[in-house]
C-alpha cells in the first residue's frame, strides 16, 4: 500500500503527487534530535543534562541504538515543545518497518475478520 500527500508546486498552480516509498526506512527518532541540536547549537552533554539522562543514554538514542521510549518521548516532547506524540509516532514507523522485514511470519495463518 502506497501512502499519498499532496503537495502544492512552488508556484501555487498545480498538485503534486508525493509518493512514500515503502522500501525507504522511516528516520530514527534520534536522527531528527541530532538535527534538532546543530540547529539549536547546543552540545550534547548539555541536552542529555537538561533531558536528565546520561551522555552515554543519549548518544545511544542519537545513533539510532537505543528506542525513544514512551518516558523519552515526553522528555524530549517538553524539550522541543512539540509533545510526546511525534516521537512516539517516529518510533513506532521505524520499528514497524524493521519489524516487517525482520520477524519470520510465514507459519503464522491468516484469518479473516
């Protein structure tokens, strides 16, 4: 299944088509706060000490090592402003796609509901 948004072209006249492409790996959350940081200029030392964690903790996330958590994802949703949803959100697409390409599910029966 193919995902659609619609676009406005920079002149304003005509809709563009964007397509996702499902073979594409949704972003880690942490690479979005990596951005996040070089835009604000803050170290990372210091934002893992305002988020209350280690420097080892968040490095972890920012590498894409380690999950935002449902507790991270309020932490960095106060952070940024911006809630716990979004993190969430970005979790769970990422960790879907891996999920589908990497759990063995030819055993398992289908059932119609």
């Amino acid at each position: 299944m193919m995902n659609f948004t619609t676009l406005k072209s920079p002149e304003g006249s005509a809709d563009i088509a964007a397509v996702a492409d499902p073979e594409r790996c949704p972003s880690h959350p942490g690479e979005l706060v990596a951005d996040l940081l070089e835009d604000a200029g803050k170290s990372k030392l210091a934002v893992a000490g305002m988020l209350g964690i280690s420097r080892q903790q968040f490095h972890a996330i920012l590498a894409g090592r380690k999950p935002v958590t449902p507790d991270m994802a309020a932490r960095l949703g106060k952070l940024f402003g911006n809630g716990p949803g979004l993190w969430l959100r970005m979790q769970a697409s990422y960790d879907a796609w891996h999920a589908a390409r990497e759990v063995d599910v030819s055993r398992i029966p289908y059932i119609a509901a």
